[in-house]
C-alpha cells in the first residue's frame, strides 16, 4: 500500500499517540508523583482515544474514500497551526512570554483572516496589559 493512500486519521492518531507516550513518560519524571496522577489520566485518556482514531482511519483505508491523501486540503490548515504553535513555543523559551505573545497574536490574526489593524493592534496591547497586571502585578507570578 502506498503512503498517499492512507487515511489522514492513521497518521494523526499516530501522531498523537507517540506524543501521548512521551508526555506521559515526561510526567513520570515529576518530582512529587501526587502531581503526576492528573496528567497521567488525561494521557491515558488522549492515548485511548488516539487508537480509536487510528482504528477508524484504518477502516476508511480500506473503504479507499476519496480523503485518502495524507496532505489533504482538510489536513494542512491544522498541521500549519500545529507548526505555528510549536514555533511559538519554542520562541518562549528565547524571548519570553510577552515578547513571543507580541509576535505571535498578530500573525496568527491577520492568518485567520483579520484585516483590520486597529482589531489587531487592540487586542495585542490588551491580552498583554491584562496578563500583565493580573499575573505579575497582582499573583505576582514571573512569567517565562
């Protein structure tokens, strides 16, 4: 069998399962295992539902649907935004919450379709004042 004629369901579900197992391997590593015991299930949780996403999309294989292609139109949008998001992540940890955040808000906006500059300018500089005043000045959190 070729590998465009897999269903995209196999390989999400793969996808999400291989992450599943190392988060969960990640989660074992705390140091108080009383704070391992929620994340756990969740996983377990995302794990079995992962299977049965795999399973489904191994069925409709089979059924050889016209959505066999693994990079479907349906499936780009969301593997872009799964890209955008780990960039985003990994630009954190270089540059801080409110630096990425300021980054990353107004593309991520103007990608979905917001054309409107003062929306997007305005709802920059209020997520950052509101996460601003409410964790740093008033919890008095450090954020990353």
């Amino acid at each position: 069998m070729k590998l465009k004629n897999i269903h995209a369901d196999v390989w999400i579900g793969g996808v999400l399962i291989v992450l599943s197992m190392i988060f969960f391997a990640m989660a074992g590593q705390f140091s108080n295992p009383d704070a391992a015991t929620w994340p756990k299930a969740i996983l377990i949780g995302i794990l079995i539902l992962s299977a049965m996403v795999v399973v489904h999309g191994l069925k409709l294989t089979q059924l050889k649907t016209g959505q066999s292609r693994i990079f479907s139109e349906g499936l780009a949008g969301p593997m872009l935004a799964l890209l955008a998001i780990v960039l985003y992540a990994v630009l954190m940890n270089f540059t801080g919450y409110f630096v990425s955040t300021a980054i990353f808000l107004p593309l991520g906006m103007f990608f979905l379709g917001q054309r409107n500059w003062k929306a997007i300018f305005g709802v920059t500089v209020g997520l950052e004042l509101f996460v601003y005043i409410l964790f740093v000045v008033q919890l008095q959190l450090r954020m990353p």
